[in-house]
C-alpha cells in the first residue's frame, strides 16, 4: 500500500486508550469544522462535523471541541481500535456564493499499537 | 451504501501522454469535485461542478488540465501533455447540495508520471 504518512506527524496510541487529533486553523470565516480519516490507498472519509458557532459535537466513539478563541480544533476517540489506523486531516468549509469550499489541513497519523 | 466510482485505480504514464481520469458521482448528486493530493499532503480542490456547469475551476491548471460534466452526472478529469509534477492521487467526491451538504469521496486515481 502507499505511505500517506511519510512526512506527517504522528500519533501512537495503545488500543483501547484514547486518541486526541489536534488541527489549528486560520480562516476565521469559516462556518464548518470537519474530521476526514483516510485510509492507505483510498480516498477520504467523513467522519464528523462541526458548526462554527458550536463548541462540541459528540458521535459514535468521536467527539470534535472547537475553540474558536484559539482557532484550534481536537478530535477526541474513544477506545481507540486497530481499524482507526489512518491519516487523520481536519478541514475548514466556508460557505460562499460560489459554492461550498474545503480547505484541508496537514494530516495526522494514527497508530494503534496491539 | 452508495459511493462515489473512479477510474482507473491506478495510471502510470510518460511525461507528455494524456490521460484521463472518470468518476461516477452518488446517484442524485448534483455537485461534483475534482481534487488534487500530493503524498503526505491533504486534498486540494481543482474544480467544482453543479450539474453540469462549473462552478469553481479557479486552482485548475488550464494549459493542461480539463474537465467536464457533459450531462451532468459523471465526470473526466484529463491532462494534456502530462508532466512528472503531475503524479499524485486524484480524487472525487460528491454533495446531494450546492451549499451544505457533506462531500462524499471516492477511493482516487493514483497517477505516476514517468
């Protein structure tokens, strides 16, 4: 399979602990937060997302904590499974009269370790 | 479940050859981007369709690069001549909306250019 990971920072996490993604944004304009996995070899994968005028959203096993006073952004996952390997990238959507953009952060490697 | 086609999987060609790259959106969605990503990078837009008309083809290479949406439902991306700066995964993805909705992706094409 493919290296997504070559130069990302990585997260190692022993299975079962609990994993926490962090992602700093910039764009302020912004009006939705959202967690991609990818998985080596396949395309993005929704995960959860966030309003900006929210700071918490909770889904199965993951939960996303918006400071906008930071511009910071966390990915919390619960009991953290060997299927949750994956590059992890948050993204910024503004919505606009030209559309819905994304914009995507750097990713983050999650390891699980047995 | 439905998702998002693309094909081929994989493409390797040499510098100067075209190449062409299709995808299947999410029955019933109407809008459709085409992104760019580099490996260890995330996604970077390259153009956004609604139906059939484009929307956002602001970062897409012109002098090489075309799409098009000719009925409104599937897609090709293409690139003429390809250049080696080229290789990297292109990836599809979808919305039910214009404006909110989540975009869905498909698992990418990955191009090597020789």
């Amino acid at each position: 399979g493919e290296s997504v990971g070559l130069h990302l920072p990585t997260l190692s996490v022993q299975e079962g602990d609990n994993s926490i993604i962090n992602c700093a944004y910039s764009n302020s304009a912004s009006d939705y937060f959202i967690w991609y996995k990818q998985e080596s070899g396949k395309g993005p994968q929704f995960i959860i997302d966030i309003r900006s005028n929210m700071d918490k959203r909770q889904g199965q096993r993951v939960t996303v904590l918006l400071n906008k006073t930071v511009k910071h952004l966390s990915l919390q996952i619960a009991a953290t499974q060997p299927g949750d390997s994956a590059v992890y990238f948050c993204a910024e959507k503004i919505l606009t009269g030209g559309g819905n953009k994304l914009t995507f952060g750097t990713g983050t490697q999650l390891k699980v370790e047995l | 479940e439905a998702e998002v086609a693309q094909s081929p999987r994989y493409k390797i060609t040499e510098k100067s050859q075209a190449v062409a790259f299709w995808c299947d959106p999410i029955s019933g969605h109407a809008t459709l981007y085409w992104y760019r990503q580099i490996l260890g990078q995330g996604p970077e837009l390259l153009v956004q369709f609604q139906d059939e008309s484009v929307v956002d083809d602001s970062q897409l290479p012109k002098d090489r690069f075309s799409a098009e949406r000719l009925k409104g439902v599937d897609s090709t991306l293409k690139i003429q001549p390809a250049e080696l700066g080229d290789s990297a995964m292109y990836l599809c993805a979808s919305s039910s909306d214009y404006y909110q909705e989540t975009q869905y992706f498909g698992p990418g094409t990955r191009l090597l250019v020789l």
